[in-house]
C-alpha cells in the first residue's frame, strides 16, 4: 500500500558538501529520483521490477518501512523487521550490454559504503563483490536483478536493491556473528531519512561518473575500499568451494584467488568468506 504520493526529489550530488565521495564533489550532475514509499511490502526489489515492467522510468526508487519477504543474495532471505533498517531498490536502464550488468555491483558498493560512512562516520569497507563492511561484519547488502527481452536483446531494465542495518539491535541466530547495523557499531542511533538521502546521493554521483567515464574510475575507488585482497578466504562458487588467498579483483571485477598449490582461479561469481576474520 502506497503510503503518501510519490515524491520527486532532485538530489544535485554537487552540493552534498559533507560527501567522503570524490565522485560527489566533482559532479555537477544531477539524478531525478521518483520516489514510491510503502509501509510494508514482501520485496521492494519486486514491486521495483513491476513498476519497471510497466514502463517506470530510470530513477524509479521504492522504498519500505518493512519487508515480509526481503531477498538476499543466493537465494537467502533479508531480514527486514520494521523501522529498523533502509530497505531500498532503485531502478536503473543502463545503455550497456547484459554481461555488464555485474559492473553495476562495485558501482552499488562504492556509494553504499560511502553513504555507510557518512551516517556512521566510521570507515565502511566492501568485501568482494559487494557485501558493506564495518569491522569485519556486514552492514549492507545488494542484490541486483536484471531483465532483458530476449538472449539475443540488451538491458531492458536493472533493480539495484540496498539493505542497510541502520538500527537494527539484533540479528536472526544465522547472522547474529556475521552482521551488524550503523547503530550497534557506533553506539547510537541513526536517522533513517539521512540514511536514504546520504544514499540516494551517493548512488546518483557514482552511476553518474560510471555512465559518463565507465568503469575504470569506479574499480579504482572500489579497491581503495576492499577489504578483500590479500586475505585467506574460502570462496562459494557454482563448481565448488575455492580456497586460498585472494589475490585482487581483475579489470573486469573477477576475483582472483591463489591455491596453496600455487595454481590461480579467476572467479566471476561467489560469495566470498574471510578466513581470518
Ligand atoms: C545480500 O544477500 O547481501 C543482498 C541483500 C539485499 C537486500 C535488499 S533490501 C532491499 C531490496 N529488496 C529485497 O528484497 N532485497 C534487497
């Protein structure tokens, strides 16, 4: 159920002087984001792809108070409980082709963790390819939905769905040791409202740069932040698990793992669990 007419908010990411982004300060940019808001919806990444099948433009954003089915990656669930984190997708019609699609995630990741460290004031870190980090535990995930019309067609349109633990006090027994929220880590609340304006702006400054200069600049500001490289890791692939020691993420974002054998795997797609954390 809508909770108010959608809004329209042009958030000029120029102005947004407090910024940790570079991107932020150097675009003169600006992002028109139609905003849709919900007191509770099962996945705001599916009403998002409704609204983007039915002709929504590029900056469609949902946002919900609640999920009661939020999605993760893997197939997992997202914990939603009401008023406690930023539930958030934002629909995005990039003119790129599909295998690009993943290209998007460091982008995502790059803004969130910004915008993580600009509410928390606390250096945000991303583990690959884009799970946000404070300490070693998860504040933020993405989970990004592409369509196209057909195999052969291009991009028809991109759900880019954020989960940021804003005020989240506790976590479900799964992830009780793994995530964390803004509040939990610097001990005291955060606004929700300056957690999806900090991240709707950070979100327009970076698509904005990877739009207009690729994706170059935004792999450079992505291993600034990774926390990834160098360490032991365990990596959940679809062939199995890969073991060793992840090396860097290669100029097309694949994660490059070393075995203890010496032998090197480069792998597109995974989640990535740090050994020593
Ligand atoms: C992950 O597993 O790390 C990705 C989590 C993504 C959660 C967000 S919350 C907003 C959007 N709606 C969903 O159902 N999922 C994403």
């Amino acid at each position: 159920m809508l909770s108010g007419s959608d809004i329209r908010r042009q958030l000029c990411c120029g102005k947004e002087s407090a910024s940790a982004d570079p991107a932020a300060s150097e675009s003169l940019q600006s992002m028109e984001f139609i905003i849709h808001r919900f007191e509770s919806v099962t996945s705001t990444n599916d009403v998002a792809a409704r609204l983007a099948d039915e002709g929504a433009p590029e900056g469609t954003v949902v946002v919900a108070r609640e999920q009661t089915a939020g999605k993760g990656r893997h197939g997992r669930s997202w914990s939603s409980p009401a008023g406690e984190g930023l539930y958030l997708s934002l629909v995005l019609r990039p003119e790129v082709p599909f295998e690009r699609v993943c290209e998007l995630a460091f982008v995502t990741s790059v803004a969130a963790a910004d915008a993580v460290k600009l509410v928390s004031g606390l250096p945000a870190r991303i583990k690959w390819p884009n799970d946000v980090l404070l300490g070693d535990r998860k504040v933020c995930g993405i989970l990004i939905e592409a369509r196209r019309q057909s195999a052969v067609c291009g991009l028809q349109s991109v759900v880019v769905g954020i989960g940021m633990n804003v005020n989240n006090q506790e976590f479900p027994p799964e992830i009780s040791q793994t995530a964390t929220s803004i509040a939990l880590e610097r001990g005291g609340s955060a606004s929700l409202e300056e957690a999806e304006e900090k991240l709707l702006s950070c979100l327009g400054a970076w698509y904005g740069k990877y739009l207009r200069e690729g994706f170059a600049p935004i792999l450079r500001e992505w291993r600034i932040l990774d926390c990834t490289a160098g360490r032991e890791v365990a990596v959940n692939t679809a062939d199995g698990v890969v073991e060793g020691r992840a090396v860097e993420v290669d100029e097309r974002g694949d994660l490059i793992v070393e075995r203890e054998d010496g032998a090197r795997t480069c792998i597109a797609a995974g989640e990535v669990n740090l050994y020593d954390a």
